[in-house]
C-alpha cells in the first residue's frame, strides 16, 4: 500500500482518494482521483521509471494509430518504485463487434519498413522478449520467442527431455509453415487477452496494457482464443475490416502454443496438459499434411 508521504510526491494536485485495483499480475494499480478528474496509476516497486519505457512507446504508437487507449501524463520514480501515470477510462458496455474494427484497425498500421520487432524489449514474463528488429517473422517468433521459452521451460525444470523433443517436431512444422505464409509487420498489442480490452462509458472498445510490437497479427488473433472473453461478434467485426488469410485456422495454434508457453512459464504446471495438447495437435495436423 502506498504510503501518504509517497502519494504526495506524485504530480497531482488536490488528491482526494487512492484506491487499489486488482486484475493486473506485473504492477501493483491504482485509481487516484483528485478534485477535478480521476488517474489510473501503475507501480513497480525497487524497480527504474524506464521500467515502464515499453508500455509507454507502445501507449504512444496507438495514440498515433487513432487507437483509443490510455494516455501517458507522468512517468517517474518515487521513493525507488517505478511509477506510470495515465489517463483513467471510465467502464461501460459496448460491441465486440466493434471491439473487433478497433483491433482490425490497429492491425492495418504496418511498420513503414516492414520490419518486425519493437525498440524496446517486451518483459512483461521472467522471460525477457529482445524483440530485435529483423526482416522476418519466422526470426521473431522462433528464435526470439519460443526457443527462448523452451530454453527456459527446461531450465526451470518445467519441461523434461521428452516435451523438448516434441517441441522439436513442432517446430519444424511451424518453421516450414511459415516459410510458405507472407506475414505483415502490422502494429500488435501483444498481449491481447480478454482483461487488456474495456468499454468506454459511451460505448468505445479500447485497448490497455500494450505489449506492442510489430509482427503477424495473426498473434494477437490466436491469444484472444486461449482464455475466452470475445464473442463471435469481435471476430465477425474483425474479418469486415481487414479478413484473415487463407489457412489461418491451423497457424493460430502457433500462437495459442506461444501465450500456453508463456502462462507455463510464468504460473506453473498448471498450464502443462494445454501446451502438450496443443503440440499434439499442430503435429497431428501437420503430419497429415
């Protein structure tokens, strides 16, 4: 809990509340509401302001999207704890089919190079994503995401010789799938699970908690299938903008693979049975082929 004399110390004039808000597993949140409008502000304690330089460029990346998301006020350190303040977005209902245009939208805005990566490494897990810039997907995806989370999954023990080996498979079938997929550098959240999206008090979708970088957005589309939370409605919207190629159906399991991963990594054996299923299944699949 943030203490008064910290909470003084934040750019903000006549602060009447502070109010913690759950939902997050990175920061610690809360609402600050002053006399005149409320904040929503994210804390990392023991931890640098540039703790936060990722989520900022990302904020600031949408914001020239036209993609409605919170806006950066402050950034800072208090007392050794990174802080980032942003602009608060009251909550309402609203239309996934709309929410689906918004991230459609997002998804037209294609890195002018064309290439794939962002300037600032996602850690957002305990393992950090370089996100080195290069001139290929199957480079970004492969051998800056999922060799990495093998590594680590065998490392910390959660994987044993038999799931290498297996991951082995299917990384062959994801490498020569992808060699014969052309892949957009299109602007992604990253991240997009069903807690990262919000409906404005009049009805607009919004986007929060960026992981942004610039890759195939066919990521941000298999993420949303993992844990639920979009109706078919987000996915309708999603395809009268801007439709998913042919075949995306099988290489959204790379993507769910990529986010289990992830989630085995961070919370455990819990996830375990789900990234072995769906191995089994892209080998399945692509060994009928």
């Amino acid at each position: 809990m943030l203490t008064s004399s910290w909470i003084k110390q934040l750019p903000l004039t006549a602060i009447t509340q502070v109010t913690p808000v759950g939902g997050g597993d990175v920061n610690q949140a809360y609402r600050i509401d002053t006399a005149t409008k409320p904040y929503f502000l994210l804390v990392q304690p023991g931890y640098p302001a540039d703790f936060y330089a990722g989520e900022i460029a990302g904020l600031k990346a949408f914001d020239e999207a036209q993609i409605l998301a919170p806006r950066v006020i402050a950034n800072g350190q208090i007392e050794g704890d990174g802080f980032l303040l942003l602009s608060f977005l009251t909550s309402g209902n609203g239309s996934q089919r709309d929410l689906g245009r918004l991230v459609a939208h997002l998804h037209q805005h294609h890195e002018p190079n064309g290439r794939f990566g962002f300037d600032y490494p996602y850690a957002g897990t305990s393992v950090s994503f370089t996100n080195t810039w290069t001139d290929s997907w199957a480079d970004l995806f492969i051998h800056q995401r999922l060799d990495r989370l093998a590594a680590h999954l065998l490392k910390k023990e959660l994987w044993q010789a038999d799931d290498e080996a297996t991951f082995q498979q299917v990384r062959t079938i994801i490498s020569k799938t992808l060699a014969h997929h052309h892949s957009d550098a299109s602007l992604l959240h990253g991240d997009l699970w069903g807690g990262n999206y919000m409906f404005t008090a009049d009805g607009q979708p919004a986007l929060i908690d960026p992981a942004a970088v610039y890759g195939d957005r066919e990521l941000d589309i298999g993420v949303t299938t993992v844990f639920g939370g979009f109706t078919q409605d987000f996915y309708t919207g999603y395809q009268e903008v801007y439709p998913l190629d042919a075949g995306y159906h099988f290489r959204l399991d790379f993507y769910r693979l990529y986010y289990l991963m992830v989630h085995l990594d961070k919370f455990g054996m819990g996830y375990a049975g789900s990234v072995a299923a769906v191995m089994n299944q892209i080998l399945d699949h692509g060994l009928a082929e």
